[in-house]
C-alpha cells in the first residue's frame, strides 16, 4: 500500500483482548526462538487462538521451529499469514529471496513489524508471541512505540555472564514502561539419561538472579515462571518442525514448557 497512511495496530488499541507478549534475550542461542514456538504451540493445543510474530531478523527460525512452510497469500489488502500446529505465522523470512541475510536497518525494520503487526490478517486472537531480536535492539524500542502494552517475557540460561546481559535487555521495560510478565530460563541442567542425576552444564541461578535483578530496577515483582531442562527431544522437534510440547508433551522439557504456558 505503498505511501498511504499507516493501518492502526489492532493489538494496541484499547478494548483489545489480545494478549501480547514480547519474548525477550540478552543473547543469541539461549533458546528465545523454541520456547517461543513451544508456548504457541501449548497454547494452541489448549485452544487458545494463538499467533507468532517472528522480528529475530538475524536469526529468524521460528516457521522451520513450527513446521510452517506455507507461504503469506494476499487477499484484498492484507497478508494472510500460513499457519502450523494450531499457530498463525509471520517471519521476516517469509519476505526475503531464498535464505538471503537480513541487512536492514532501524527504520525498515520498523516499518516491516508496524506491517506484520497491522497489515497481516490475524483474526481474533487471545495471544499474540512476537520472538524478538537478542539485546536491546532498534526492534525492542518499536515494540515498544508500537504495542505499548505488549508484556516482555525474559529468557535467559543459568549460565552468570548469559543472566547479566539477559538483566540488561529487560530493564529496558523500565524506560518504555512496559510489564515484565517474567523470567523463563532454559538449558537448566542435563537430567543424566543413566542415572538421572542433574548435570548443570551451564551452571546455576540464571534465572533467579536475572528476575531479582529485575524486581530490583522495575520496583514491581518479576516472577520465575519456569525452568526447562536441557532436552534432545525439544532440538529434535525444533528441526523437524514438531514442537516437543505436541510430540512428547511429558517429556521434561515438554512438561516444563506446558507448565510456563499455564501461567501466561
Ligand atoms: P535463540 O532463539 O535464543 O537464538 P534457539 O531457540 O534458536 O535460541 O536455540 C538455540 C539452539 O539450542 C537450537 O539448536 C535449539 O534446538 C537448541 N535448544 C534450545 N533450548 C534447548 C533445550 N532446552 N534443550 C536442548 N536444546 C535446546
């Protein structure tokens, strides 16, 4: 619709009864982008209409994760976005030729998620997930300008030096003055497929420090809302496009997630 004014994001207005959540990491490879996935699809399975914005344009994984390799059709005006397991789907890879890298800057970033989030058509959802960039990015602020009462859900590993830069992407809630709804940490430890005994591989408290931390500089309580274990069956659904809370819903990684979705 080239040059005419902006459609209003539906999400933002008031009355809306979507609930937005900004999945948020300090870092890349933590695991934002398959508890993303994994969220929606637990949701979806418990028949909540449930949609996915993936604005990770570095690594933008999430259709893959999801098993989603339709692609947006256009009807009249707006961007029907393909769907899997139950999840309406939007990526930034959708819109570039083959797997070309994303090189885009603040504005047209901006204005690809200002797209994704008013011209796509998504019906009437109760959730919304975006899988946001790592860090503190350009993506971050427009959320914020955008969907103002979009929630930000932090994922961190245990591991100290993942926790701090986790902290950091989430005290910038605290300027945008938006709800931090809580900590997810993943990778918790590697159940020992012998003896069952936890291995922590990434070592321990993550999670725990970063929601302190968290509480600390936002004066209101950042909860834990969970914590998933190190799990093959969860990689393996992320490649096949079959997220482990469908395929192996009480496997520990799978049972974990379910829980977190629960609280959401
Ligand atoms: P991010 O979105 O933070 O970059 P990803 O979700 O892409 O991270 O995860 C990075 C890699 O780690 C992927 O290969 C994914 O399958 C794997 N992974 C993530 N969480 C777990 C887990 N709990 N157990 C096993 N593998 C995991």
């Amino acid at each position: 619709r080239g040059g005419t004014a902006e459609r209003e994001v539906p999400f933002a207005q008031p009355g809306s009864l979507t609930r937005v959540y900004a999945v948020a990491s300090g870092k890349g490879g933590v695991g934002k982008s398959s508890v993303t996935v994994n969220l929606a699809a637990a949701m979806a399975a418990d028949g909540l209409k449930v949609g996915v914005v993936d604005a990770d344009i570095y690594g933008h994984s999430v259709p893959r994760m999801l098993g989603a390799d339709g692609r947006p059709t256009q009807v009249e005006n707006m961007i029907m976005p393909p769907s899997a397991n139950g999840v309406k789907v939007i990526s930034i890879g959708m819109f570039t030729p083959g797997n070309a890298p994303v090189v885009w800057r603040g504005p047209m970033l901006h204005r690809a998620l200002q797209q994704f989030l008013a011209d796509v058509y998504w019906g009437d959802l109760d959730v919304l997930l975006l899988d946001l960039p790592p860090g503190t990015g350009d993506i971050a602020i427009s959320v914020a300008q955008l969907v103002p009462n979009a929630e930000i859900l932090v994922v961190t590993t245990p591991q100290q030096a993942a926790a701090e830069v986790a902290e950091r992407a989430g005290s910038i809630a605290v300027q945008t003055h938006q709800k931090i709804v809580g900590v997810v940490e993943n990778m918790s430890g590697l159940p020992c497929p012998h003896c069952d005994e936890m291995v922590d591989v990434f070592g321990t408290g993550g999670g725990e420090r970063v929601a302190e931390g968290l509480t600390k500089t936002t004066g209101t309580q950042v909860p834990v809302l969970g914590a998933i274990p190190i799990d093959v069956r969860l990689r393996e659904g992320g490649d096949e496009g079959k997220p482990v809370v469908l395929t192996d819903p009480d496997s520990p990684a799978g049972a974990a997630i379910r829980a977190i979705a629960g609280k959401l």
